[in-house]
C-alpha cells in the first residue's frame, strides 16, 4: 500500500469515525486533531486499534504522543515506519 493510500485510509476513518457530517475538506495536512480537540483519550485509543488492525502493525504506548499523533502526516509516517 502507498502512502497515499495509508493516509487516505486514515483520513477516511478519523472523519467517519470523529467527524461525522463535517466537510472532508476541512481535514488537512495542518490540521491539529489533538491539539485541536478532535481526538481526545478515548479517541487515540480507537484510532490505535483502527491502525493496528488496518495496517497490522503495533503502536507503542509512547507512540500515541502529540508528536506522533496530532496531524494526518504524523501519523502516515508512524504507519509507514511500521510497515517499512
């Protein structure tokens, strides 16, 4: 799976999921979803499960981090690292 895949993938579930009825449009690249009060706790912990199962990858628990989940890129990139 490319990249623009995952990240559609990933996308595609967080506006299903967290955004339901929003406009896809206003999830961008910059977009902060935790800083910005899109994915709290209990959020993170279902979008790790979506990944892990998605991707079949495993995220560790330090992985769940501002750093590695605050914007659609971030989390590409923590996936495609797991998949490299």
């Amino acid at each position: 799976m490319d990249g623009t895949n995952t990240k559609q993938a990933i996308k595609d579930y967080i506006l299903g999921e967290f955004l339901p009825g929003e406009n896809p449009a206003l999830l961008t690249d910059s977009t902060p979803l935790i800083t910005g009060g899109v994915l709290d706790s209990l959020a993170i912990l279902k979008l790790v499960a979506f990944l892990q199962d998605r991707f079949g990858i495993e995220v560790e628990p330090h992985e769940t981090a501002v750093e590695y989940m605050d914007t659609l890129p971030a989390i590409t990139d923590l996936v495609r690292s797991k998949l490299a």
